[in-house]
C-alpha cells in the first residue's frame, strides 16, 4: 500500500521502552497485511500458554487486536498484534529484562529465539514478575548437522533444556542447508518427531528465499501429515531483495 495508518494507544508504550529497545538493539516489525510472511510473529490459540497471554491481553493497551482473524493467515497459527521481537542482539541481561517485561505486558508476547540465546530468555521468563509466558520460536540451524532427524530432536531437546523454564514451544523453525545429511526429508522427520512428543506445536522455516526449497520442505511435511506453517526470512523497505517470496508463501499458504 501507499501508506500505513497506525492507531495509537491512549496509553502507549512507556518511554523507558524506547530507551531499552535502542540500548539492546531488540528490533520490533509491525506486520501489515502485505507483509505477513516476511518475519513470524505467530500464536496457536490452543497453547497450553493461553491462560497467562490472557492476562496479558487485559492489561495491554493492545489488547482489541489480540485475538482479531487476519484473511492472510493460515488455519494453524494466529499473529497477536502484528508484533514481535528477537533476541538476536540480547547482551546484557538487565536491558534484556526491562525490554521482555515491558513487552509482554504491552501484549507483545512472540518472540523468535535465536540459537545460543536460550539461557537468557530462560531467565527472562523466569524473572517476569506478572508470571507471563511468551510464544517461542525456537530456530534449527541444520547446517553440517549429519544426524538427519535424530539431530533436530537433539537440539530441541537441548535448546528446551537451556531455556528451563518451558518445556514446549510454538515453533520449531529449521534452517535447512546442502550441507545436512537427509535433505528435506529428514528435517520434516525431526520436525513431525518433536511435535510428537510434545516439543513444539507447529513447524516452521528459515531463510528459505527460494520457491523450489519452500515448495520441496512443505511437500516433505505433508508426507508427515504435517503442514509448514511459516516462513522467516529477511524483509524491510530498505532491503526488499526477496519480496517475491512473500506472494509465493501466501500462495502455498505459508506465514
């Protein structure tokens, strides 16, 4: 579209927000229609997690969007408030902290946990003083990772026990790569395997930019009885190189 309208809180975020968000470097991306699939803030409305966003949806000044249908989304998985957050530049823990607690009470719950930031968001959520769980992506970077579909289960299992406090994500994201023994097929394996018992609720992608990658790893899944769910890839106004890949994951039905 030519423009965005955005409506503005009566109460919008404190500035101590604004302050934390630029000293962590946390990045927030409003997720307008046309731009659904290219980061994956996503929410299953049957988390086990949905008592305690609750909670948070009353206290948020976001709150009328929280459970709002989207046309563009699939039957699995439901963006709260078009919003999210990483913890890809999460360094020190006290900027961290102030920015996931002001986030999660602003109904900001989905966050997409990047490899090796388990530790700090276990602790995050641990110190939430309201109680608040987020919604997880958890990231599986299959790259020279040689044990196909025992590998995915083993670093799930291994990213859950880093994060200690959940022990079930929304998420389990993989990056697939040349390099993985098994190919797409064993992702999708490790992916049906971590659902089944009880690891995450849906599957998901990373830095798939290509038609033939996205079309092959959903095929696999299927194969599971499984559906691919969603797609993160890098997208902005400064950086539009993959923006045809947001047509072509709305076509396959793809967040």
């Amino acid at each position: 579209p030519s423009s965005i309208t955005l409506s503005i809180p009566k109460n919008p975020l404190p500035t101590r927000l604004c302050r934390t968000t630029m000293k962590t470097t946390l990045f927030l991306l409003l997720l307008c229609p046309t731009l659904s699939c290219a980061f994956v803030p996503l929410i299953s409305q049957s988390s086990s997690t949905s008592t305690a966003l609750q909670q948070a949806a009353r206290k948020s000044s976001f709150a009328p969007d929280y459970y709002k249908d989207y046309n563009d989304e699939n039957d699995a998985l439901h963006i709260p408030n078009r919003l999210a957050f990483t913890t890809s530049k999460w360094k020190d823990m006290e900027d961290a902290q102030d920015a996931f607690d002001i986030l999660l009470e602003g109904g900001i719950p989905f966050v997409s946990c990047t490899p090796g930031k388990e530790d700090m968001l276990g602790t995050a959520i641990s110190n939430e003083p309201d109680g608040l769980e987020p919604m997880i992506a958890m990231t599986y970077n299959a790259r020279f990772q040689f044990g196909g579909e025992a590998s995915v289960l083993k670093s799930m299992e291994a990213s859950l026990e880093k994060l200690e406090s959940m022990d079930e994500v929304e998420v389990l994201q993989a990056r697939p790569s040349r390099f993985s023994s098994g190919g797409m097929g064993a992702i999708a394996a490790g992916i049906r395997s971590a659902i089944d018992d009880g690891y995450c609720v849906s599957g998901g992608a990373v830095d798939i930019t290509g038609k033939g990658k996205l079309a092959a790893l959903r095929k696999q899944l299927e194969r599971q009885d499984e559906s691919l769910t969603t797609n993160q890839f890098e997208f902005s106004l400064i950086n539009r190189k993959h923006e045809k890949m947001i047509k072509t994951c709305k076509d396959m039905g793809v967040i």
